[in-house]
C-alpha cells in the first residue's frame, strides 16, 4: 500500500479547525518551515521624535571631535583621494590598523621596514592583509570596490614621486615627520591635510599655504600627543585619537615623536 504525502496539521492548528496547507505548499514560497507569529512592533506618531538611530557616516574612526562624537575619515572611495599627514608614525599606524579592519588593503612603502614589522604581523600580510615594500618597489595594487587599497608613504622628509598612485578606491597617505621644501606641493595637492604638533616657525608656513586662520595656527606648536587638526578646503576639526586596549598594546600610548 503506498503511503500518502505527510498533510497532517501541527495539533494546534488542528485544534483551532484552521486549514492548514499541504506541507509542499507550505515550502513553495520559501526555505524552510514558517516560523511562530508574534505580534507586530508599532509606534504611535506622538512617539516617533523619541526615536534615534545611530546611523553615522562610513569609514574608518580615527577618534572623537570636540564634541566627543566619532571622527570618521572616508578612505575607500571610488574616487582617487590624497591625504598627507604632518605629524608622527603612532597616528600612521593607527590609521593603517583601523583601515584594514575594514577590509581595505594596505601597502605600506617605507624605508625602515623594522617599525612596521610588528603591526604587519598583527594584521597579517599577504594579498588579503598588510605588505611593505621598498621605497618606489610598490607593485599595482589592482584596487577595486570590493578589494579598496590604503598605500601608506612613509618615506621621510622628501618623499619621492610614487609609482603608485591614488586611483578608484585606492587612496594614498603621504607621511611628513616635519615640514619640508616639498611640503607646500604636497599639501596643495592633497584633498585632506592632517597637522599635529609643529614648531611656531612651522605653523606660519602652514596657516599660509592652507589659509588657516591665525588663531588656529598659532595654536598647533600646543597640541597634545594624540590630537591632528584634520582640514579639507571646506571644512577643518580637531580630532583626538585614543587608541584601544589592542592598539595601546600593540603600539604604546600616543605620541608625536618616533
């Protein structure tokens, strides 16, 4: 005797003399059995102001304003984007580390390859991860939407020019440890700048190449370890970078010195 398709329905459903479809039926419009029902979430419209949704912009947090609220710093983007930061290796590397949590790949180019040893083996080299190279040994990156590139230039005070440069979704940070000849050039071809802690002397120079205002460049010789004044043509804002308990182990705490 051939048995007949399983159509028996659960026992609640029986009980309540609900039909209840075939089980094939019941499968046809999905992956699997459905689910329990719960009644439905509603808000009354006197309630909506009460709702807030913690939704910010994308990229990588590099620390808090003075508002204490998330600095963010876009650096995947389908357009190329220059960055240049004046100030010291313990941001860089922070920034690195912060990046490929993201996702995004990271090339460092460097001429002393020993301090970024151990951040290389935190996040893991090869293709998926972390590589350094030799200064103007940088190979192409192949950057794409689903595969963005981070190229970190820490080649000292006179940076040459890269062989690889910023393209769709590979964006390059050049590092300045102090102001140089090249310098000008470099900020005026950059689309974000970032400052920390310089001589008075090197402050006026850069209040007059970015256009600062005076308040705000003669305040750069103060800053604390740990604080960049980040600036784009429009816009600019103090951001303090702490760094977390894997970080501050991994790298110490902040400072503008190496």
């Amino acid at each position: 005797m051939a048995s007949a398709p399983f159509t028996a329905p659960p026992p609640a459903a029986a009980a309540s003399g609900q039909p209840v479809a075939p089980l094939w039926e019941r499968l046809r419009t999905g992956f699997g059995l459905l689910g329990p029902r719960h009644p439905r979430h509603t808000l009354s419209v006197a309630d909506l102001d009460t709702l807030g949704l913690p939704v910010g912009d994308d990229g990588v947090v590099v620390g808090v304003n003075a508002e204490g609220q998330p600095a963010v710093l876009g650096v995947n983007r389908p357009t190329p984007f220059d960055i240049l930061l004046i100030g010291g290796l313990w941001t860089t590397q922070v920034l690195a580390l912060r990046a490929a949590a993201t996702g995004a790949r990271v090339a460092v180019e460097t001429g002393r390859p020993a301090h970024w040893a151990q951040v290389v083996q935190a996040v893991g080299g090869g293709q998926s991860g972390m590589t350094v190279h030799e200064v103007g040994r940088v190979p192409p990156q192949g950057a794409s939407a689903t595969a963005p590139v981070l190229v970190i230039r820490d080649c000292g005070m006179r940076p040459p020019r890269g062989r690889v440069v910023s393209a769709p979704w590979q964006s390059v940070l050049t590092l300045l440890p102090y102001l140089s000849p090249l310098a000008p050039r470099l900020m005026r071809q950059a689309r974000l700048v970032g400052v920390q802690r310089v001589s008075p002397d090197e402050s006026l120079e850069i209040g007059r190449v970015t256009g600062l205002p005076r308040h705000e460049y003669e305040a750069l010789p103060t800053l604390a370890d740990g604080v960049t004044l980040w600036c784009t043509e429009r816009d600019r804002q103090y951001v303090m970078t702490q760094p977390t308990d894997v970080e501050a182990g991994l790298l110490g705490t902040p400072r503008r010195m190496d």
